[in-house]
C-alpha cells in the first residue's frame, strides 16, 4: 500500500488527544451543574424575602402546620396560665378548651396575618445577621411587637371583642443561638459565591469541551445525557435530604408539619430538577435522531437537485444558402 494510500486514513481516525480533552471538559461541565443548581436555589430562592413569604403562605392552610401551630399555641397559653390554673384538675379540665380555642383561631382570617407577618419579620432577621460580618457572637432575636399589633387589628377590624385589650409589648425573642448564626454566615458566604461561579464554569466547560470535540454531535449528545443524568441525582438528593430531616425530629407530632414546610421549600429545586432531566433528554434526542436521518436527508435532497432536467439549448439560427 502506498503512501497516497493511507493519506484518507490517517485524515478520518478521530484525533484521540482532542477526544479526551473533551471527555474530561463535558464530565466537569456535568457535574457542576447539579452543584450549580444547587447553590443558585440557596443563595437566591431562600434568601429573598418577599419569594419566602409568598412560598410560605399557603402552607398556612395546611392541615398538619394548623395543627402543630394550635399545639404550640395551646401550649404556650397554659404554660403563661400555669400559676393561675395550677397543676392539679382545673388545669385538666381547661387545657381542652385551650387547644380548642388555638385550633379555631388558625380557621381565620388573624391567623393567616400572623403567620405572614411572623414569616416576614423572623426571615428578614436572619438575613440581616447572615449579610452583617460584624454581628460574630450575637443570636439572632425578633420582637413580636408588629407581629401582635396587626393581629389586633385584624381582630378589632372583625369586631372580635376585647381585641382592643390585647397588650402590644416590646421584647426580643431568640430565633437562632449565636454559634449557630456565626456557623450559618460562614456557609450562606460559601453559597453566595459559589451560586455565581459554579453555572458560569459548567457553562465556560461545556463551550469548551464541545469546541475542541472531534465529534461535536456526538458531545453535545453526551452533555445532554450527562446533564440528564445531574438532574436525577438532584433529585435524589432532595429526596434523601427530606428523609434525613424528618428522621432527626424527635416528635412524631410535628413530622408532617415539617415535612410540608420542607416540600414547599424545594418545590423549586424539585421543578429545576426535572427540567434539567427532560431537557437532557430532549436535546440527547435531537442529537441522535439528527445523525442518523440528517445524511440521509441530506442525500435526498442532493439526489433531488441534480436530477431536475435540463432545459435543452435554443439551437443558433442556420443562415439560408445564396
């Protein structure tokens, strides 16, 4: 064989470096999107608080958060009534009737006040000792204060009587312990950062890799696949972290609760993470279906064009014998 021979070869083997530069480009590209994903949702999605109120909102009709906030209520009411109503059977007989009372207040209108309300003020207070630097070793503490002036005046508005009564006092309620908020700062600066960087590299390390592909179809296909792939982990991993969290509730009570407030926090990591799978495989798709009809369309239409006929030439005028 000679060397004219092997020239075609050698030109249509596949470049085996740029093929491996590009397997370990799309694998990294792979595996920061489900990390990107993740710390976007954290450092944007929890950390807005008008998207926290709204996406705690409903969850103040739910069946399970009503009734762990009627016990919680009813608890504290005897808990503040102990010293009047003792110990002994008057503490007994009125303790149903206070869980009663807590269970019908979380039916109206007050209620879904307070929840926005006490929402609103314990997110905006933790946020602001996440973002202070300055704020090392102090708890994180709400005053109740705004929280009770607009029940009451929900209340008085539905001229519910004695709510003109209800003192409005000014204290501090811990929310967060101070090595808890010092150990969380710590974490939200690392989220931050990376909520950036990690989408913009998956992005710069996916460009690349199908770039310098000697194939770029069959890279695009394996992003797509790989992509495919992170958002059933994402998945996974919101289920697991769900079953991690409910398990470390000592109370059987209060697990539904926490289980609703923990689903409609991720629903929007849930809703990226499918998006993530069926674009995946939507675009893993295309690709296949385009290298295995695209030639053969593309022949057709080759095979089409060149048999059009050809219009005959106009023959040239014969000049007429003297």
């Amino acid at each position: 064989m000679t060397e004219r021979d092997r020239a075609p070869v050698a030109e249509k083997a596949p470049p085996r470096a740029r093929n491996v530069l590009s397997a370990v480009l799309l694998t990294l590209a792979c595996l920061l999107v489900p990390f990107g994903a993740l710390a976007s949702w954290a450092a944007h999605g929890l950390t807005d608080t008008g998207r926290w109120v709204r996406t705690m909102a409903p969850l103040a009709a739910d069946p399970d958060v009503r009734g762990a906030v009627a016990e919680a209520v009813g608890d504290g009411v005897l808990r503040e009534a102990a010293p009047a109503a003792g110990s002994g059977p008057l503490r007994g007989e009125i303790g149903p009737f206070v869980h009663d009372a807590a269970r019908s207040f979380t039916r109206t209108e007050a209620y879904r006040t307070a929840w926005d309300a006490a929402n609103r003020a314990v997110h905006g207070a933790v946020l602001r000792a996440l973002r202070d630097d300055g704020a090392q070793g102090a708890p994180v503490t709400v005053d109740p204060a705004p929280v009770i002036a607009r029940v009451k005046q929900q209340l008085s508005d539905n001229h519910v009587p004695f709510a003109h009564r209800i003192p409005v006092t000014h204290t501090r309620i811990p929310v967060l312990p101070a090595e808890d908020v010092d150990r969380l700062r710590k974490g939200y600066h690392v989220l931050d950062t990376a909520a950036l960087w990690l989408p913009l590299a998956a992005a710069v390390l996916a460009v690349a890799g199908i770039t310098v592909a000697a194939c770029r179809r069959r890279a695009v296909t394996a992003l797509a696949l790989g992509t495919a792939l992170g958002g059933v982990l994402l998945v996974l991993a919101v289920a697991i972290g769900r079953r991690l969290t409910l398990a470390d509730l000592p109370d059987d009570l209060h697990r539904p609760a926490a289980g609703a407030v923990y689903d409609a926090l991720t629903a929007t990591l849930r809703t990226v993470s499918w998006l993530l799978c069926v674009l995946g495989l939507a675009v893993a798709a295309g690709a296949w279906l385009t290298g295995r009809y695209g030639p053969r369309i593309a022949a057709r239409r080759r095979a089409r064009g060149s048999a059009v006929p050809v219009a005959d030439p106009v023959p040239a005028p014969t000049r007429a014998r003297a």
